[in-house]
C-alpha cells in the first residue's frame, strides 16, 4: 500500500498594518511566527519597507511588502475627518489595487487564513480574504474603547478573535465576544539580546537606582504621571539617588504632548529623568533595572496648549511587562485591562491605581528602598512568566484558535 499522503501545512498570512515600529503587539507577532509548529507555514506582508519588515527580516523571518497607497499607510485618524468623496477616491486608488494584490498572493501561496494585528490590518485583507473564502484571525492586543468605523471593522470582519487578555476581551461587544478566546501573549528572555551598557554601569556603580519604562511616548502609557511622580520622589529626597529613563519611540504626531512634558520636568526642576528613543537593544535596560514601571490609562482628559485632549487607551497585556518579569525585574503598573492577570499585587510587582502619582510614586519608592523584598517580587515574576506565559504556551493557544476558524468558517 501506498504511504498516506502527509497533511496539508495550515498557510497562515500575517498582514502587518502598523510597519513604523516594533512596540508590543508587532514584537508579539515576531515571537510568534518564529515559534509556530511545523505544522504551520508563515507568510508575512507589511505594507511598507521600514524598521518593521527589517525587524522581521533581521530575524530569519522572510517578508513581503505591498503598501496600499500613501493615504492608507498614513497614521492619526486624519482619513475619517476627510469627506465622503475623498474617502471614496482613497478605497478606489488605493484600496482596490491593494485588494487584488493581496488576493493573488492568496492564491498564489495558497493561504487558508489571514491574522491581523488591529482594525487596520482588518480593514485592508477584509475584501481580500472574502473573494478568496478565507478567513480571517483577529488579534485583539488592546481595549476596544472607541467607537466607529474601526471598531465594526476589527468586531465583524473576523471569524475568530483572539483576546490577549481577559481584560481586553471586557471590551467587545456581546456578538463579537462570543467569537473571542483569551490567549495570554508568551516570551521567553533568552530571546532577548542584551550587552553592557557603559553609562548605567556607572550609575549603578555610584549606587543610583535605576527605574525604567519601556513604551512608546503617546499619552496613554500615561508618561505624565511618571512625570509627577518622580518630582514627588524627588521633593523626598530621591534626586541623587534616583535615574528614570523612557525607552521607546517619539512619535511625531505626539510632538506637542512630547513638548509639553519636558517643559513640565523643566518647571519641576527634575534632572533625572531620560528619553531615550527607541533603542537598536532596549532589552539591555532591563539588566539593570531596579524596577519598570507602566502607568498607562484606559481613558482621561489631558489639558496643554490651551485645549482638551482627550485620551483613549488601547492597553491589554502588556508585553513589557513580560520582558521585565522575565528578566527578574519588578514591575509598577496600572490596574487596567490585562494587567492585573499579569501582575500578581505585592508578589510579582505592586498595581496602582491609573492616574495616581502619588500613589505611584509610593509603590515605586517601596521597592527602591527595600532591594531584598523587590530582588524577592522579581524572582517570583520570572517564575509567574515561565509557568504561565511561555512562549510554547502562547503558540499552542493561537495555532487552536486558527485550526478552529480553519474547519468552522
């Protein structure tokens, strides 16, 4: 008799929607592709050349770029503000050739599933996967906390949801929650590159603490309140102590909220608090931190410049965290969406509540000054990390939610 025919491999095509910069849920997305079963065949498109498809290529993982068209590729929500004839010239000069082109590569790589990372990765393969009979895979990495056309898009044009946490998955609408599954993000530090860092060897060699926070600069990862924290830490004695840096993309769009901060630290008189930028080796940092800290909100009105801002978060299970936890480092954070699944309180990290400097700065001033019981929450993380959110754990979780949408859609 004949060998059985060996199974077909499940084709799975990753649309790249965000290609600017490799924050948490593109960095997710990489762990795991580079992790996925033999049983699974990746194919990545970004749409556009840059530090994402670079970051994929740079790790062994083959990408293809097709970019839908400078309007579409272009971030801020300025397109909805546009009228109904622009937006219509922008669906047929950019959407449309962007639709066949991805629908031949479809075709072409015979594909049985499309994920996307947000609304926008939905809204662009939505067309495309519908000719084709394939479904789409959306991964919810955030609160669902607007309302519009992109929250329908990222809610209905999916056949399966998967939820990096409890917390975000909160935020669905009914119909669309009963389509979702949790699956915790997973990661694994020996991942990670790190090397010496010569300058916060210096610091730690003074016996300055060392806080860091990893996110890109955009209000809702609340650098404002870090900010008022550390000139309370400060006005208790922390100045020559006490190092903060701020690792993570300066976004252009949130050029005037990025002003506004440094001339409040410049008002606070605080030295001691660094941008950054995005780093070629963040994870270095986390070598040696004393603590990370995310004070991130899912919703508050910022006042500067003489108007309202108002901010809606998009937090879910950050991936910081995880890296920090996974590095035996202590974590601060906000008690929102997923992140009270990942932080235990008082074990792994302390929880505050979001929009409290002063309660901030008391969590943060508790770890600084009792290094054992921090090294102790550390420990614990790294432990929580291992036996809960490993990457193997995080494949296996979204391989069943494809195979899922695979044989029901």
């Amino acid at each position: 008799m004949p060998p059985p025919a060996a199974a077909e491999p499940l084709r799975v095509l990753y649309l790249v929607a965000d290609h600017t910069r490799m924050a948490g849920a593109n960095r997710s997305l990489l762990e795991l592709v580079r992790n996925l079963p033999a049983g699974v065949e990746a194919h990545v498109v970004v749409t556009a050349p840059g530090t994402v498809a670079e970051a994929f290529r740079s790790a062994g993982v083959p990408c293809e770029v097709i970019e839908p068209g400078p309007a579409m590729n272009t971030f801020g929500g300025w397109i909805m503000g546009t009228s109904a004839a622009a937006r219509l010239g922008i669906v047929v000069r950019e959407l449309l050739p962007f639709t066949v082109r991805l629908g031949r590569v479809l075709r072409r790589r015979r594909i049985r599933l499309v994920h996307v990372n947000d609304g926008r990765g939905a809204l662009l393969a939505a067309a495309a996967a519908r000719l084709a009979r394939v479904p789409v895979v959306g991964h919810l990495h955030g609160e669902l906390l607007f309302s519009g056309l992109g929250r329908w898009v990222m809610e209905r044009v999916p056949a399966r949801i998967a939820a990096v946490s409890e917390g975000a998955r909160r935020t669905l609408s009914p119909r669309a929650r009963r389509k979702a599954v949790t699956v915790y993000n997973g990661m694994t530090a020996a991942a990670l590159p790190t090397h010496p860092v010569p300058f916060l060897e210096s610091l730690r060699a003074r016996g300055v603490r060392v806080v860091c926070c990893f996110a890109s600069l955009t209000p809702f990862k609340g650098c404002h309140h870090l900010v008022a924290a550390l000139a309370e830490l400060n006005a208790r004695g922390w100045r020559e102590r006490l190092a903060v840096f701020w690792i993570g993309d300066l976004i252009p769009v949130h050029a005037d909220y990025r002003a506004w901060l440094e001339r409040t630290i410049a008002e606070h008189g605080i030295d001691n608090f660094t941008f950054t930028g995005w780093r070629d080796s963040p994870f270095s940092f986390y070598r040696y931190a004393d603590a990370t800290v995310l004070p991130s909100v899912s919703g508050e009105t910022l006042r500067f410049d003489g108007r309202e801002h108002r901010v809606v978060g998009s937090e879910g299970f950050p991936i910081t965290n995880l890296e920090a936890m996974s590095f035996g480092v202590p974590v601060v954070a906000t008690r929102i969406s997923g992140v009270p699944e990942q932080v235990e309180h008082g074990a792994t990290g302390l929880l505050v509540p979001p929009g409290d400097a002063t309660a901030l700065a008391d969590a943060l001033e508790r770890l600084l000054a009792d290094p054992a019981a921090a090294a102790a929450m550390g420990r614990a993380g790294a432990a929580r990390v291992e036996a809960l959110f490993s990457t193997r754990a995080f494949v296996e979780g979204m391989v069943r939610v494809y195979r899922d949408a695979a044989t029901k859609s």
